[in-house]
C-alpha cells in the first residue's frame, strides 16, 4: 500500500485513504506544482493471480476515458506502471455514490431522481456519440456520484466497450444481475446504445422505489404498485426502458431525454384533460366547418397550410419574445422538413449562440432534435444527410459550436467528429475544408496531449500543436470569413500561448517564434479588423482590447518561461498537460 506522505512520480502527494474495493485502494493525493486534489486508484500485483487480465481492462477503462472530454466525466490524467503496483491518477470527485443515498436515506425525491437521469442520459448520449460509440453496460446507483452541488458523475468503466457494427454477440457477459439487460447475458445480441437505457431504466426504478433488481423478487413491477403518488408518466418511461426486447425501448438517448422533459406530459391526468380539450376543440370545428363550409373552407384551407409551413415557422422563429418560443418554432419547422438546412442553422446561430455561449443544454436539445424520428423510422439528422451539402456546412458550424462555445470557453474533443464530416466535403469552400482538417487536429491533440505520460502513448508533440495553430490564421482571416470569426481565432492563438509556453518550449518551440506570432496577430488586428457595421462596434472594440490585454499577458508568461532561472516544471504542472 502506498505510504501517506510520500510523493509519487515526484509530483502526487499522498494525503489519505478514501476508498478501498476487493482489489483496489483510491488515495486523496495533491500535485502541490499544481495545487490540485487528484485521486490515485492504486492496484498492486501481488495477490491477484489473475494481474494481467484485470491489468489489460485497467489499460482498456483508461483507455477509453483519455478520449473522452465530458462534465459529468472523470479524466485520466496519468498512467504509472510501477515495479509493484499499477497507479491511475485521475480527478478526485467530491460527493457520494447513489448508493450511500439509498442506504442512508431510502427512496429519493421523484424531482431529484428526473434531474439526475437527464445528466446520465446527456452523458450516455456522448458516449454513444463517439466514433465508434462506447456502451457503458454498467449503469447502477453505485456507479454515480452525487457532487455537493448536485450534479453527478459516471464512474468505473471496466466493462465499457466499443460498438462493433459486425459483431452479432458480445464474447463476455458483464454488467452486474439486476441492472443488466438480458442481451449483456451471452447469446441474445450484442450490447449497444438500448443496452444503456435498459440499465439506465433499472437504475431509476431502484432510485425511486428504494426496491433493488438485485433482490427478491428480481422483477420491476410498475412504480406506482410501490407509490401511487408517482408520476404514471415516470413509470412509462421506466418501462419502455426495461423492456426485454432492445426492439421496444427507447432507441437512443435523444428520444429519451425528450421523453424526461417531458414526463408529465405522459401522466394519465394529463392525457385525459388533453382528450377532453381535444374532443371539445373537434365538435367546436365540426360544427364551425358546417355553419362556414361554403365561404371559408378553402380560406381555412389555405391558412392552415400556410401557419404550419416551413417558412411560416421560420417567420415565428424570428419574431419570437423568448428564446424558448424561437427555439420551439425553429424545432417545429425541423420536424416538419428535416432534409432542409435553413432551420438548423439559424437554430444553432440565432438562438443556441447568439450570447456566444454554446451551453450544456442547448447542445442536449440539438441531439434531442437530431435524433427525433417522428412517425417514420428515420431520424432528423439521417434526412439532413441525405442533403449532403447542406449536412456537411452544419457539420462544420457545429464544429465551431463546439470548439470556440461550448460553456463559453469552449470543448475541443467535442468538436472532433463534427469537423472530421466538414474536412471530408466536396461541396464546401476550400478554406472551410482546410479549416476543418486543421482544427480536427488541434481537437485531437487536447485529448492526445492530455493523456500522454511518461510510459510515450501518444506520438503527438506541442510542435505539431504549434505548427497547425500557426497555419489556422495564416493569411487575413477576416477575407476568409467575417471580424468575429477571425477574433474568436486570434483569441485562441493568444491564449494558447501564454498558457501553454512551456510545453512549446520542451517541445522546441523558439522564444522568437512565440514572440513573432504575438507580434504578427496585433498587427493582423490593427490592419485587418474594418469595421463597417455600426451595430457590432461595442462589440468587436471589446473583443480587440480582450486580445491586445492577453498578448501583453501572454509575452510575460513567454519571458519567464524561457528565463534561464526559471524551473522546468513549476507552472500549471505543464509537463504532464495536468491544467488543459
């Protein structure tokens, strides 16, 4: 076991014990560099004869959370394979799981239980995203932490997988008896997506019953046979979840998640008022149609078409008093012709990104959007795909979404698979199609560079990093797109050096290289930057002091960096990348 007090690696302080499994302890350790918490989940070797399978799914679970970039996601920020033990160095998250919840205070509150399944379920939905999708098959109320603030996080993905199309069964049956879906069994289909919301589905039945599927009877009954004060439309969405067959749940997370917004909207009470109204509204029209048939039938006709066309909706879209009702119009005119980019884009421009910030929620309701199905059997996004023009320039906005946006400072990883789609086109601008590549790249280097350590897992180098930044605003930017756009970008460059200096630094880049593109970039601003418009002048003046403030920022971070008395290592922990 590892010895409070003593330093690991020469940078973790060990503090304390915090958790102990059958054959793992996690430590509460500190990078005092860095003046980080972290938590170190040590494995040792001896006394497991079977070291090297746990040892090979230890590499896998790593594996697979180096790549991902998620709030409700630990990271993995260093791997030391040692002489006795096997150390993963990652997040320290502050809370308790589910379990002590139930333990110690029984069922929990119906309002908690919703708020937590949205955040799993935005987190499953990113995980199945992925290319190729990762099925978690292990969802139950252990493995989700309650943080003080209320928010939750996934842990524990050893029995993560990657989806195989070919596959037709999964080699392994894992999961834990109760939560897992028939299929993860052996023999009965391979586990994907539905296999998670199955999971998903006990989880929640465990959550607001306070009755574990692990235990007798080992069936989930309906939630209201436990309390009838339960929301019945709670108890149909736990149902369709825990469906035996993967064919009669929800078929992915977008569907569920509209369903959990929406979940009163499926309770009995509800739907009875709705069939009341609604047969009130049908003899109040019938009558109305006979008494007007002969003057008004076809004008009602034509206005009925007309308040529920396309362009009708884009018309209420622009003319809405609140983001909500903009969004719902723009949703409207999605729904009702998907293959159409108009929506989506002005969707995602004006109403997701007008204040520049690209948060949680927005991006959840976009998948949600994406993923509706309608009647048919085919999604909002697969009629967009099939406009294959149309598909690839939303593919490249979502990319900028994501990249520059998201929680305002933006999410790179999370931009990767859209700009891999744009950097593919051949119906976009060049520049675009150069663009994409290069910032696909820069994405996949934050994950990259993240997760290197000393073991050399990634062969990408801040060179690399620093060669493409540099290329991404060569040229005048504001030619290529608009003041904003080129801003935003000299930003990024800006920031990037001054808080990633030393990495360029060991990785060969020169003070001069440094200093020059400082230098380059405000004379790029002063020269380029027109404004012509009148209405963004507040703005983009605000922007151009933001930037000319980070460059003299960022030229001191680069004179201390390279000063001969400063110490490799004493900022941010920039040798293991431990504050990106």
């Amino acid at each position: 076991m590892l010895e409070i007090g003593s330093i690991i690696d020469g940078k973790y302080k060990v503090l304390n014990q915090i958790g102990k499994g059958g054959m793992s302890v996690v430590y509460l350790a500190m990078n005092e560099r860095a003046n980080k918490q972290w938590a170190i989940k040590e494995i040792r070797k001896d006394g497991l004869s079977n070291y090297e399978v746990v040892k090979q799914n230890l590499i896998a679970e790593t594996d697979i959370l180096k790549r991902l970039n998620h709030p409700n996601l630990p990271s993995i920020i260093d791997v030391i394979d040692g002489e006795d033990t096997f150390l993963i160095v990652m997040d320290y998250i502050e809370g308790n799981p589910l379990s002590d919840a139930l333990k110690n205070e029984g069922v929990q509150p119906q309002d908690k239980v919703i708020e937590w399944a949205k955040q799993i379920c935005d987190v499953l939905g990113y995980l199945h995203s992925r290319k190729p999708p990762i099925i978690y098959r292990d969802m139950k109320p252990s493995n989700v932490m309650l943080k003080p603030d209320g928010n939750i996080m996934i842990i524990d993905f050893g029995t993560a997988r990657e989806y195989k199309s070919k596959s037709l069964a999964d080699t392994t049956c894992l999961g834990t008896q109760g939560y897992a879906a028939p299929e993860q069994f052996g023999g009965q289909g391979q586990t994907d997506a539905r296999t998670d919301i199955y999971c998903l589905g006990a989880t929640l039945y465990h959550l607001i019953t306070g009755h574990n599927p692990c235990l007798p009877p080992y069936e989930m009954y309906p939630i209201r046979q436990w309390n009838p004060n339960l929301s019945s439309g709670l108890e149909e969405i736990i149902l369709k979840c825990t469906q035996k067959n993967p064919n009669d749940r929800y078929q992915n997370c977008a569907e569920l998640m509209y369903a959990l917004e929406h979940y009163d909207e499926l309770d009995i009470e509800y739907k009875r008022k709705q069939n009341i109204r609604w047969k009130t509204f049908l003899a109040t029209g019938i009558l109305t149609c006979v008494s007007l048939i002969s003057c008004l039938g076809f004008k009602f006709a034509e206005n009925n078409t007309t308040n529920n066309s396309y362009d009708q909706y884009m018309k209420n879209a622009v003319s809405s008093g609140t983001s909500e009702e903009m969004t719902e119009n723009y949703q409207n005119a999605i729904n009702l012709n998907p293959g159409k980019e108009n929506a989506y884009l002005d969707l995602l421009n004006k109403a997701f990104l007008e204040d520049e910030n690209f948060s949680q929620d927005e991006a959840a309701k976009m998948t949600q959007i994406l993923g509706y199905k309608g009647s048919g059997n085919r999604s909002n996004e697969s009629y967009l795909e099939g406009n294959k023009a149309a598909y690839e320039d939303f593919s490249f906005q979502m990319g900028l979404a994501y990249y520059y946006y998201y929680e305002e400072s933006g999410n790179k990883p999370m931009s990767q698979a859209w700009f891999d789609i744009a950097s593919t086109s051949d119906n976009l601008e060049s520049n675009k199609v150069e663009r994409a590549k290069r910032l696909g790249r820069i994405a996949g280097y934050y994950a990259s560079l993240k997760s290197s350590n000393k073991a050399g897992d990634t062969t990408t180098t801040y060179r690399d990093y620093w060669n493409d930044m540099v290329k991404l605003v060569d040229g005048n930017l504001v030619e290529m797109d608009n003041n904003k756009t080129a801003l935003v970008m000299y930003k990024e460059l800006v920031y990037r050096i001054g808080e990633d200096c030393l990495n360029f630094k060991a990785s060969g880049v020169t003070k001069e290289e440094l200093e020059s593109q400082l230098d380059k970039t405000k004379s790029r601003i002063e020269t380029d930057i027109v404004i012509l418009n009148e209405n963004e002048r507040t703005e983009i003046e605000s922007l151009e002091k933001t930037i000319f403030d980070n460059i003299e920022w960022a030229r001191q971070e680069v004179k201390v960096a390279y000063s001969e008395k400063y110490e490799t290592g004493g900022k941010n922990n920039a040798a293991t990348g431990t504050n990106d």
